[in-house]
C-alpha cells in the first residue's frame, strides 16, 4: 500500500486530512487527521529492495474524546488490511487530545 492510498482511505472518515500538518493559520476546526512516514524498514536481499515496508503514525486531534471517530478510523483501518496499534496523549498548553494510529504499510 502507498501513501496515496492510505489518504484515500482515510478521506473516508468525512475529516479533514492532511500529511504531516497543516499551515500555520490554515488548520480546519478539530477534529482533523494529519498522517506522516516515519521509517522504512524494507524487506532485501542482493543489493535490491524486494518489498517496501513504510512505517506511519496517524494522528487524530480533538478538542474531546472521540470515541465514534475512533471507531471509524479503526474501522477503516482493518476493512483495508491495515494493522494498527494506537497511543493516546494529551497536549495540555494546546487544549487538545491526540490519539496516534502506528501502521505500518506493505
């Protein structure tokens, strides 16, 4: 999977996506979806690339929980073969969570 398809994907949770952030002043209101690779981790052999293997964290940001946005964003995640573990913080000087979705695309 590419990273264009994994923001197809994520389209469909009706959000706001971007990669990696929006512009300064040009975010959209919370909730939104910012997603970004992190690493490569590819899978070779012979001097030659034979599977690419991308890590990427999703970040939801919301002004609360979201437990109904979680579960759309989880459940796009699996009905496309995307396993995923999560991590939730809080963001206290910026008032907002930020649940963090960690796939990893083949």
């Amino acid at each position: 999977m590419t990273l264009a398809e994994l923001y197809q994907i994520l389209k469909q949770s009706g959000l706001p996506v971007t990669y990696s952030h929006f512009e300064e002043g040009k975010a959209p209101d919370l909730p939104y979806i910012c997603y970004m690779e992190l690493s490569s981790d590819n899978f070779k052999a012979d001097g030659v690339v034979y599977k690419k293997v991308i890590d990427v964290d999703i970040e939801l940001y919301s002004r609360k929980k979201e437990l109904s946005i979680e579960w759309t964003i989880e459940s796009l995640l699996e009905e496309n073969g995307i396993v995923w573990d999560s991590i939730e913080d809080y963001i206290d000087d910026e008032k907002v969570f930020k649940k963090t979705y960690e796939v990893r695309l083949l």
